[in-house]
C-alpha cells in the first residue's frame, strides 16, 4: 500500500501518493479545489492519458482505488480553471508539494548514504526534465487560448471610448450619426489586423497587442471626411 499524505490549500484538502517514486495527487481533490463542479468530466476534458493513473487510496469506506494525476494533470487542470487562485494553486503544488513529499521519503527503503545521493540526483535530473516538458507545454497550451470573458469586455470598453474620443458621447450629432461606421470600422480593422473572426478569438499572448491596437487606432481618411462634415453641421 502507498503512504497517503494529505495538504491543505485554503479550505481544501488534496491527498497525495507516491507511485515508483514520482508523486501523485488524487484528481478529484485538484478538481474540486480548482472550482470545477463536475470534476469527472474536467479530469476527462483537461488531462491526457498519460498524466492519469490510479492509487490505492484509503478512505473512511476502506480503501479506495482512485484516479490520480501527476504535475503535469495538475498543471492542464490549473490552467483552464477559471478561478483567480489556479495560478497560487499551481505554484502551491509544483513549489511546496512536491518538493515535500520527496524530501520526506517516507515511501524509500533504507539505504546507504552514497545510494541515497545518487538516487536523489536521478530523482532531480528527472524532475528537471518533467518541469522542462510541462513549461513546453503550458506555454503551447497558452499561446493557443483564446481571450477570458473579462479580457474581452477590457477590449470593448477601450474600443467604445477610442469611438466616444472620435466623435464625442452619445448625444452628440456626430455620434448619432456616424456611430455605426465608426464600430464598423474599428471593429472590421480589428479583425483584419489579429486574423480572427471576433473579438473573443483573439488569443491570449496578444492581448496587449490588442490593447494597444485601440489606443492607436485613426479613421481612414475617408471616414475623417465624413467626420468633419458632420462637425460642420452639428
């Protein structure tokens, strides 16, 4: 049987196990402190096979055999969770842990010291090439995300003030009634610019990019005719 240590984070409590030396953590503790509420479906939909296992595990009901994911399963779950704490979460596991875990060794038979070196540079050298994998990953796994929901509303909120800029608010004459070119335009210059077909398909690495293109953006020259011509009869 495996040892189980349990941690805490804030409120929750996530067991651990050791399997052929590598930790453990049961998903459905991870699942359930990163905020999914059907957590079977988000270890199905977020973890690859690869980083999934199952450990013994003893419960009150006796002992269990449950699902478990390794550092990178914990990884791909803390990055499509939705909750601000998944980062703390993440940084959590992969920094206090783990590391812990290892170093109580509780699970390794007893050794000489010169095996115990040894075993425990082979130990770190693997983990050095885990974490090397994993960092590849999230960074392809982030750069193909698209926006979240309030990095969006940030964009619609500085494109509607680039256009109240243009033409003033929505009282005044100019915006009434150049308003919907205005998005229109913007909106389609936009689209043209990052190659996406909204705004939420914008991925996340452009964010910036994105705000940046409001603060920059000018009415083509024709649509700064139009503009002036409304000025001079407003």
């Amino acid at each position: 049987m495996n040892k189980v240590e349990t941690f805490n984070f804030e409120t929750n409590e996530v067991r651990t196990v050791v399997i052929d030396e590598e930790v453990w953590l049961v998903a459905k503790d991870v699942a359930k402190t990163l905020g999914y509420s059907r957590t079977a479906d988000a270890i199905k939909a977020h973890v690859d096979e690869e980083d999934k296992g199952v450990g013994k595990i003893q419960t009150p009901g006796g002992m269990q055999q449950m699902t478990v994911i390794n550092q990178s399963g914990v990884i791909s779950l803390s990055l499509s969770s939705k909750l601000p704490s998944a980062r703390k979460f993440k940084r959590w596991v992969t920094s206090e842990v783990i590391p812990s875990v290892l170093k109580n060794g509780s699970y390794t038979k007893p050794q000489s010291t010169l095996q115990l070196f040894d075993n425990a540079l082979q130990v770190m050298k693997e983990q050095e090439t885990k974490i090397n994998h994993v960092v590849d990953r999230m960074d392809e796994f982030e750069d193909a995300q698209e926006i979240r929901s309030w990095e969006q509303t940030e964009l619609l909120r500085m494109r509607r003030n680039k256009v109240f800029a243009i033409l003033g608010n929505k009282h005044t004459k100019r915006y009434k009634a150049l308003s919907s070119e205005v998005y229109q335009a913007i909106s389609h210059d936009f689209k043209s610019q990052f190659n996406v077909p909204r705004y939420n398909a914008l991925p996340r690495k452009r964010f910036e990019d994105g705000k940046q293109f409001f603060i920059n953006w000018e009415p083509s020259n024709l649509l700064e005719l139009a503009i002036k011509g409304a000025e001079q009869t407003a």
